[in-house]
C-alpha cells in the first residue's frame, strides 16, 4: 500500500468500515434503496452511508461502526470515495 495509506492510522479492515445492506440474489449488496429525511444514503441501521457503501459522518469523513474517522473528507474525495 502506498504511502501515506501504509502508516498504522489507515491499516484497518473494510469490513469495519462498511454499512449493513440488503443482498440481491447473488449476494451483491443493495446499497441507494433508503435515505434519511436530508436526503443522505443510510444503511440498515440508519447509519449516512456514501455510493459506494462505506460508512461518513456529516463532513464527509470516511468513519468506523464506532464513529471514529479513518480518511479525512479531503483524502477520502482523493480516492474517489473507495478506500485505496
């Protein structure tokens, strides 16, 4: 993994970091069924999902299901909304 993504900060599994969704019948997740009353992506648990099913907060922050930040907004746009 290329810096700066290599630094320990940023070593965490996708899985903590993905919202919970439907699956169709060949196991893809269903991600842009549900939004909330802004308008915002949510998972199953209500949670502000982005297209791609990773978990934000309200800045835009790449976040874990504990709600801490993993990417800043500004190197999460960077990668265009996935995880490096």
């Amino acid at each position: 993994m290329p810096p700066p993504f290599n630094l320990e900060r940023f070593n965490f599994n996708a899985h903590d970091v993905r919202g919970y969704f439907d699956r169709d019948a060949d196991g893809n997740e269903i991600i842009g069924t549900k939004r909330d009353g802004n308008g915002n992506l949510i998972d199953k648990l209500g949670r502000r999902v982005n297209k791609h099913g990773f978990l934000v907060d309200a800045k835009g922050n790449l976040v874990d299901k504990r709600g801490r930040v993993k990417l800043n907004k500004q190197m999460f746009e960077q990668t265009g909304g996935e995880i490096p």
